[in-house]
C-alpha cells in the first residue's frame, strides 16, 4: 500500500427497505484532519476521470454510494518511501469502502460496468475558484503504468 492511503470498509445496513451506510464519522481515523466541505461527482459508464493532484497538502476521501469505479493512485512523490507504487482498487455497491487518498498522489477513477456512479469526496480543503490547488495530466499519460481497461489488482 503507498504510503498515507488508508481504506474502511463500511458497514451496509441493510433489510426488507434497502439499506443505509454511514459514509463519515468523526470518530473515524482515516479522515484525518478534518474535511473542509465534500461534494459528489456523477460520471456515465466508461469515464475516467484522471490524472490530478494537489500541491498544498490536501486530502481527498472517496466513497462510491451508487454503481462501481476503479480508483488509481500513483506515488510519485520523491521523499516518499512508496515513490513509484500504484494501488488500484474497485469500490462501489457491492464493496462499500472509504479510500483516503494523499493529495500530492496523482489519482483519478473510471467508472465500471454500464450504469451511473456516483463517487463523494470529504476533501480536508476548499475548494479555490479563483486558484484551485491542481495539477492535471492526461489518463492515458504514459508517465503512470496503469492501464484503465486491463484487470483491476486484487
């Protein structure tokens, strides 16, 4: 695992009406420090949204509620242990997990199957309109070994 990425496994509550599953908790470690705001991103079958980071120490923390995605995060960070490590990981209805991912890690997601996803982010800055704390480089850059389509890693 690179360094700094943690994940939850998150409980499904479930019965005869559906179910319900808590996607933040303060008493939770793995959003640590405190988010600053979250928002939720709704992307059609087949998206991939990557490559960012961000440069002045945010965290992101994603949950998938609704459909499936593969998340990626490369560690390119020159004083880390983990420089030049990826994690792939499917999350979604069927594996309710919260990733916490480094912000200085290029990471992105792409969304599996054929339906909607909507992936929830509890990111531990603002989001800046006027500067955003990015940096963006294209998903099939050749600069990060991962190839969306190929099987995710178990």
């Amino acid at each position: 695992m690179i360094e700094d990425v943690e994940t939850r496994d998150l409980q499904v509550n479930a019965d005869e009406r559906g179910h319900l599953v808590e996607t933040f908790r303060e008493d939770w470690d793995i959003y640590d420090p405190d988010p600053a705001m979250s928002y939720y991103s709704l992307s059609y079958p087949g998206v991939v949204r990557a490559w960012h980071r961000h440069v002045e120490g945010q965290i992101d923390h994603f949950v998938c509620p609704k459909g499936r995605v593969k998340i990626g995060i490369y560690d390119e960070r020159e004083d880390s242990p983990t420089e030049g490590e990826l994690n792939t990981f499917v999350i979604g209805e069927h594996k309710q997990q919260a990733i916490r991912i480094p912000g200085d890690c290029w990471h992105g997601f792409k969304v599996l199957g054929d339906e909607q996803a909507m992936l929830l982010n509890f990111p531990t800055k603002l989001y800046d309109y006027e500067d955003p704390d990015e940096e963006r480089i294209p998903y099939d850059t050749d600069r990060i070994p991962l190839d969306w389509d190929a099987e995710p890693h178990k």
